[in-house]
C-alpha cells in the first residue's frame, strides 16, 4: 500500500493549493497589434524569416479560414470568440543569447522556478550555454507565448542525428522536411480552428527522428501563455523515420487571468515503417475559477499518421485544464499491421467544459486500436466522450477495443458519450464498451473506516479508476498527473 | 451548447411536392370540425415548411439519407384504392384458424371489412382514427400531438399535417387483455403508381392495465410505397404495454416510423421490432420515463441484404428516479446492406437510481456490408449506472469449426450461428407466442438468404 499512502500524501499536501500556476510574469514583451489579417501574418512570417512558400502557405489558410464557421456541434456552451480582440503575436524580449545566469532576465528565469523546473535546467531553459550535457533527463523546448524560448541537449540530440527544435528554427535548418510533412496529416483546410492556426502559428517543436534511432532521452516542450489577451497557436511535427522510437511529452500552463484566453495548437505526427511514436500530454492550462470566469479556451487539432507498415502511434493525456476543451487526438492507420492507442484521463469540475476523444481510420489490414477514456465529471462541469472508429473496406482483420468510463461526482454535473462506429469490413471486429457510475458508498465508507478524510479517499478511489491511462505516462509524468487528480477534484466533495 | 446556434435546416425544396398534397388533401381529411386538429395539421405543414425533408448534414440523418425518396414521383394514397386493394392471406402470429382483435389498414387507412373487435372486454375502444375522430373526438382530441414532437421531427410533422387515420386503442383502468390485439399495415401502390401515405397511431393504456399489441407491416410489391408512420403510446401508472412490430414490406418500399412513448409511475413499455423489409427503414423510438420506477425494454432484430437500408434509433429519456431501461439490438447484415443504430439514453438532473443498459451487435455477413453505429450516453445524475455496448464483426471462426467439425456443412452451420446470434435479442420478447413467431421469422430470412446466391 505505500504506493496508495504517497498519494494520499501527496494529495494532502497540495489540499490548500488551488492552481499553483496562476501566476504572471512581468517581462517586457513585443507584441503585434491586435486582430488578425494578412498584415499580421505577413508580420509573423517575416519575424520568423520564413521562406515565401510557408507564406503563401499561411496566406491561403487565411483566405480558407475567412470562408469558415466555427463549429457549434461539440457540447460545449460558451460565448461568441471575438478573433480580432487577441494578440496573434507576444515574445518576451530577449536580450542576444545571455551567456550566464546572471544576464538572463531575473523575471523570466522566476516564471521557471516556480513553474518547477529545476534549477540546472533552467539555465539551459533560459538559453545559457555552457551548462548542456549534464545529467540528461529531458530535452525541453519551451515555448513562452509566441516563441520558442530555447531547447536543451540539442548538441546531444544531434550527434545521433535527431532534430528536436523550435519550428520556426527548423524551417531553415531542413525546409526539405518541414516543406513535405507540414500539413500533410492536418491540412490546412482540415477544420476552423487547425486552419486558423496554420495561418496564424507562431512556434512549436519540431522532431525528426532518423532512421533506426532510438532516441534515448524524453523530449518535451513546455507551453506558457503569459501575456494577457494572448493566443497561443502553436504547431508540433514530429516525424519518426523508419525503424525509430521517440517519445514526447507536452504540458501547458497559463496565469490566472479573468479573461478567457484562446490556444489553438496542431500538432502533427508521421511515422514511417517500423516506427514508434509516443505522445504524451498533461494539460493543466488555468482553468477558470469555481463560477466559470477565465480560463483558456483549448481548440486543439490532433492526428498522427501511421503512414508505414508495423508503425505505431500513442496518445496518452491528462487534460486537468482549461474552461473549455475540444480535442480529439487521432490515429490514421494506413500501414498494414500498424497501431494507435489512445489513453485519456479528462477531469473537469466547477464549471469546466471538455469534449474530448479520438478518432481511429482503419485503412490497412490488420490494424488495431484500442482506446481506454476515463472521464470523471464535478462540480457544475460538463464533459463529453467523443469518438470515431472508422474500419474502412480495404481494413482485413482490424481490430478495436474501446472502453469509456465516466465518474460523476456531485449531481449537478453531466456525463456524456457519443462514439461513432462505422464499420466496412465484415473481418474487422470492434467493441466499444460504455459505463457511467459513481463511487460508491462502500467504497468510501472502507476508506473513511480507515481514516481517510473523504476528500483523500475520493482522491485515492479516483486515482484508481484512472490507474488504467496514468500507468502509460511517462515515469515523469506521472507522479504530476497524480497530484493534479487530487487537485484538479479538490471541493468536489462535502 | 449547439441549441443556441442554428443547425443545418433539411432540405425545403424537397418538401415541396408533399406541402402540395397536403394543400390538396385539406378538404378531404376527417375530424375538420374540431379545432385542436385542425390546429395540430396547420401547425404541422407550418413546422413540416420550416424543417423540410431531413439530410445527412443533419446529425440526427448522418447515416441515413432520404434522397432516393426524391427521385420517385409518390402520390398520396386515395380511398378508393385503398377498398379496392385485394388482400389474400393476413399475417398473424396466431395458430391456424384462431381469429381474435385485429385491424387491418391497407395504405393507411382501416378496411373495417377484414377487421375484427369481437370478444373485447366492455370499454376497450379500438378502431379507426377517422373513426375516433367522431365516435370519440374528445379522447383523442385531448392526446393528439401531446407526445410525438412536430416541432424536431419533420417526418412527424408532416405526418401531423395530414393526419386522417390509424389504428386508436384505449384499454380502460384495470383491463387486462390476454388476447394480443393484431394490427396489420398493408402498403399497396394501386395500378404501379407510387403511392406515400401516413399512418397515424394512438395508444392509450390507462393505469394498471395490460395489453399486448403486434403490428404486421408488409406490402405486396409492384410499384413503391412510402409509409410515414407517427405513433402515440400513452402507458399510465402501474400499466403494462407490449408493443411488437414485424416490417416485411418488399423491396422497394420506404418505411419510416416514429414511435414517442410516455411511460408513467410503474408501469412498463416493452417494444420490440423485428425489421427484414423495405429497401429503406427508419424505426425511431422515444421513450420517456415520467414517472418514478417506470421501465422499457426496448429491442429489436434486423435482417438486411441486397441493397436494403435500415436505420434503427432510439432514445430512452429517464426524467425521473428510480427508472430501468434495457436495450438489446441484433442485426444481420448481408450482401451490400447497410444498418444504422443509434441509441441514446438521457438521464435527467434528478433522474438517480437510473439503471439504463444499452446493447448493439451487429454481423457483417458480406464484404460490402456495413454498419453504422452511434451508441450515446448523456447523464446528468450522479448515482445512477448507465452502459452501453456496441460490436460488429463477422461469425466466429472457431464456433463454426466446432460445428463442421461435427459434420454440418458450412453453410448449415453458418445458418445456426445467425440464428443463435439473433435469438440473444428474439429472447428479450417475454410472449412465447410472439416470440416463436419472431424467431420464425428470422429462421425463414435465413432460409431465403441460403437459397439465394450461396
């Protein structure tokens, strides 16, 4: 049981925490004007130095996005979006690459310790040289509004022959890959919001894993919306070359702002023959306070394509965040044998809204996908389980299995699942699975019996329920995922 | 939420042709002195207008798509033709020779020569509701349009603004019927000319009765028919309405039902529809539980091949405490068939103790088979256990090696397994005698599809 007492442990030390990275930091910043039309766009690329191609690129996006609705069929209710009252653009002032601790800005370096990246990290964060190859752990690419602040253990990376850097940064170091894969899972006309971003995108990671490399560290970015009125539009690709292996971990924060702040982000995975890619999220963007007001508004654009034979794609998430999410990471299996999994844990409470699921194309045979959801409801917050299993005719002996379970606490809230299963090959067999409980009294009452407080036993109850996805995370994420289960519950009860 | 932004319309050039025989028909339809019905048909060409004919943009039409309705020129069933059509043998699912409670309607209209209400218990009404609509204006007058929802459903709306006849069926407080009362629909295009006609059914089980209903729908072929079916089941306190449909009709006919059910303090609703007919079916049922420990079963089979469509849909709205529902849909699909399911349970703030369990398999028996499934849940209660389950897949390699291993040929023991696929959902029907008939039913589809091409 030491496991289950750590929890709790955890739990009742983070009781009185409320969301721990509400915070901002003042640091002089460059912004764009607000709204966004061709001028800005213009602005964005050329800040980037970006080749006239991905101008263009961005330009027709634009020009798609203009003839597009925002979609009203998720179960999500929230006010009209004003797209011209953002910031399109926001990038802390950094002086010419600091060469020690002490010349990186005091403000920026602060937002680092307290977002709880530890101290040897953070001078490579902050983008000091000198200090990389020490303990690796994990490559971080932190992303502060706009751009990408710095990425650590580049020099590592690259002895092997990986590319891990900011997206703007890649465009001139292999246009080539960039040019043939950037759009090609999401085009840019795929749905309002993946066509906003892609006309509008500011920074992201960027990943290219060679042939055969197994890459031997984590990589991760770090996403920090600070800027008030600001959107985050950040684009991710990673691509996995055949017979290679990496895994990737994304989180999010924001400050506490009243105001609802919009993050439209893509991201894009390509794994060729033989290749593996995990993909691992914990999203705790500042959610709202308990009657709804602020929090970031999360239109996320999520999809991997398994373009080659035994390739595999992996989504694993701990959305904790945000007032309103709309996400459906997906698989595209067109690799004969190739897999996609996908493990969500959703916690929504006061008035959080989250629609949230996946997407499974079958289009190679024996594919297989399996798809574990486990949402638990609180407070006055709605959440919904949507998803698509498509077996497409040519799809010999695929295979799906999903399982979607939702937890309601407290009687105001709602749970909801809407799957779509659509199925063309009499060979593919699917299951989907669907329950909707509570906890039960016996289970609370064996842990009250056992002095637990309610709070920490409904803690202990849920972080078993969710054991199921949390057990695929990152050993580095998930003692945090953990600890968000407690929080992200914390006034639910009694 | 997506009710505060406006959702793709349906197709309003489409209606136009039957907004034309509705102006047409205005004269001619029974009940025109009472005013609620009048009210009701203006109210629903008006809505029937707005909504236009449904199509897959619509969330609620994804998978079923009503355009092969609009490349046939359907006239509106005539009187006339409906006496003169011939009726040679009458589906039943009683013994041979034993007669009991039946109305027959051909096109939607009742044929009181081939129907029968002898041995009713004093009280029972069951008869026409052109019929009703004088014999007992104030009855149905009062129950009317109260459940089926004219304003979402543009089918039921424009079955509304033409209602003029179906089958009415009130069973008093406390009557128990242990006769099942047979209801047969016979959609007939007289002289080949395509013919839509909408059927208009009214059911009201007063508290802590008991009755057994069955609809036969079948159809002689020879020309296609489009069938429009809204029905009404009032099921009060205490009462027990079971409600069984078999859809054979041929095909080249259309069928499209809505049943809206309202089912009150402990009583309970059983329906269950068996589907091998009809080039495309849509069967969707409402039903909701109004009162505390209401129940529904709500169940069904279909059995689909050449190029037949069947769409099966369903939503259990648990409004109060104490509910159980219970779902379980099978389905054959063969050749370049197509079924869709979609199921949705509700449970309403206030709705605990709901225990509400949904289930749909699905087998695909030919490469080109498909099947569309959208099982849904939407909860707003916090102790209730809701589940659902959906499947698709083909026969199962190893139980049918088990059988050849034995010595039945393949294809025998194909059959077999179908047959024992289906009888999971054919067992949820409690009368033995309807279920013999189902389970019948089913064995003779099967026969048929092992004659054909394999």
């Amino acid at each position: 049981m030491a496991a289950t007492h750590e929890t709790v442990e955890q739990v009742r030390a983070l009781a009185e925490q409320k969301y721990k990275y509400g915070f901002t930091t003042d640091i002089d910043a460059e912004t764009a004007p607000k709204g966004l039309n061709e001028d800005i766009i213009r602005f964005i690329s050329a800040k980037k130095e970006e080749p006239e191609w991905l101008l263009q690129w961005r330009l027709r996006a634009f020009e798609a996005w203009k003839t597009m609705q925002e979609p009203h069929w998720p179960k999500l209710d929230y006010g009209p979006i004003d797209y011209q009252d953002a910031y399109y653009y926001a990038a802390p002032k950094l002086k010419n690459k600091p060469k020690s601790l002490d010349e990186v800005d005091p403000e920026l370096l602060r937002t680092y310790e307290k977002l709880g990246i530890p101290l040897k990290e953070q001078a490579i964060l902050a983008g000091v040289e000198g200090t990389e190859g020490q303990a690796p752990a994990i490559a971080v690419d932190a992303v502060f509004d706009s751009v990408s602040v710095a990425t650590t253990y580049k020099a590592k990376l690259e002895e092997m022959g990986i590319i891990f850097c900011a997206i703007s940064e890649a465009v001139h170091k292999c246009p080539e890959l960039v040019q043939k894969y950037l759009g090609s899972v999401v085009p840019y006309t795929d749905n309002f919001f993946a066509t906003l971003n892609s006309a509008a995108f500011t920074d992201g990671s960027f990943v290219y894993i060679p042939k055969g490399v197994r890459c031997p560290m984590e990589l991760s970015t770090y996403f920090r919306i600070n800027q008030a009125n600001t959107g985050q539009f950040e684009r991710t690709l990673i691509i996995a070359d055949e017979g290679s292996y990496v895994s990737y971990l994304e989180g999010c924060t924001a400050p506490q702002r009243d105001e609802n702040q919009l993050h439209a982000a893509v991201v894009e995975l390509v794994a060729l023959d033989n290749a593996t890619i995990k993909y691992s999220t914990v999203q705790n963007w500042y959610p709202g306070d308990a009657n709804g007001v602020g929090g970031i508004y999360n239109f996320v654009t999520k999809r991997g394509a398994c373009r080659g034979v035994n390739s595999k794609i992996s989504w694993t998430q701990v959305e904790t965040g945000s007032a309103i999410t709309w996400k459906y990471p997906s698989c595209i299996l067109q690799g004969d044998n190739s897999v996609g999994e996908f493990y969500s844990v959703a916690i929504t409470n006061n008035r959080q809204q989250a629609d949230t699921g996946t997407k499974m194309i079958h289009i190679g045979k024996n594919t297989r996908s399996t798809i574990v959801s486990k949402g638990i409801s609180a407070g006055r917050a709605q959440q919904t389980y949507r998803g698509l299993v498509k077996i497409l005719p040519r799809a010999e002996g695929a295979r799906n299995h999903t399982q979607c379970d939702s937890l309601l606490i407290g009687d105001q809230c709602g749970a909801h699942t809407v799957p779509y299963i659509e199925s063309r090959n009499r060979s593919a067999r699917v299951e989907h699975e669907a329950t909707t409980a509570k906890i039960s009294e016996d289970q609370l009452f064996y842990c009250r019996q056992r002095g637990l407080s309610e709070e920490d036993a409904v803690s202990l109850i849920v972080n078993g329920f969710c054991k199921e996805v949390l057990k695929e995370l990152p050993m580095e994420f998930a003692v945090e995922a953990q600890k968000l289960v407690g929080i992200s519950l914390e006034g639910s009860v009694g | 939420m997506a009710t505060t932004h406006s959702t793709p319309t349906g197709d309003t050039a489409a209606a136009r042709p039957y907004l034309d025989q509705i102006d047409r028909l205005k004269g001619e339809l029974p009940g025109a002195a009472l005013s609620r019905v009048r009210e009701l048909r203006r109210d629903g060409r008006e809505r029937f207008a707005a909504l236009g004919v449904p199509t897959v943009r619509q969330e609620a039409w994804k998978y079923t798509s009503l355009r092969p309705l609009e490349k046939v020129a359907f006239e509106p069933a005539t009187a006339a033709a409906a006496a003169g059509t011939h009726i040679d043998v009458l589906p039943t699912v009683r013994p041979a020779g034993q007669t009991g409670p039946r109305l027959v309607f051909v096109n939607g209209r009742l044929r009181a020569d081939l129907s029968s209400t002898d041995g009713l218990p004093d009280g029972v009404v069951l008869t026409g509701l052109a019929d009703a609509l004088s014999s007992h204006a104030d009855f149905v007058g009062e129950r009317l349009g109260r459940l089926a929802n004219a304003d979402e459903h543009p089918l039921v709306a424009l079955n509304t603004a033409v209602l003029a006849d179906g089958p009415v069926l009130h069973i008093p407080r406390g009557v128990v019927l242990d006769d099942p009362i047979e209801l047969v629909f016979v959609s007939a295009a007289a002289d080949g000319r395509a013919t839509v006609f909408h059927p208009r059914t009214l059911i009201v089980a007063d508290p802590l009765s008991k009755a057994v209903v069955i609809e036969h729908h079948v159809g002689p072929g020879g020309a296609p028919t489009f069938a429009n079916h809204t029905a009404e089941v009032f099921v009060g306190e205490g009462a027990t309405l079971r409600h069984y449909k078999v859809q054979r009709e041929q095909t080249d006919a259309f069928h499209v039902s809505h049943a809206a059910a309202t089912v009150c303090r402990d009583a309970c609703y059983d329906n269950f529809i068996l589907t091998s007919g009809a080039r495309l079916s849509r069967n969707e049922v409402h039903a909701v539980l109004d009162g505390t420990g209401a129940s529904c079963h709500v169940s069904g089979a279909y059995l689909v091949t050449g190029e037949q469509h069947c769409d099966t849909t369903t939503l259990i709205d648990h409004a109060r405490p104490y509910g159980t529902s219970r779902e379980v849909y099978k389905g054959a699909i063969d050749e370049r068939a197509r079924a869709v399911f979609q199921g949705k349970i509700i449970v309403r703030p206030g709705a605990q103790k709901t225990d509400g369990h949904q289930l749909n398999r699905a087998l695909l028996l030919s490469d080109t088979a498909e099947i569309d499934s959208k099982p849904e849940l939407e909860i707003y209660a916090d102790d209730v256990k809701c589940s659902h389950g959906a499947t698709a897949g083909e026969l199962d390699d190893e139980a049918l090696f088990y059988l050849r291993s034995r010595g039945i040929p393949k294809e025998e023991a194909r059959g077999l397994l179908i047959a024992s696929f289906l009888a999971e959902a054919i067992d949820e029907i409690p009368e033995e005698p309807v279920r013999d008939a189902f389970a019948a039913i089913a064995t003779g589809w099967l026969a048929a599809r092992r004659g054909g091409a394999r």
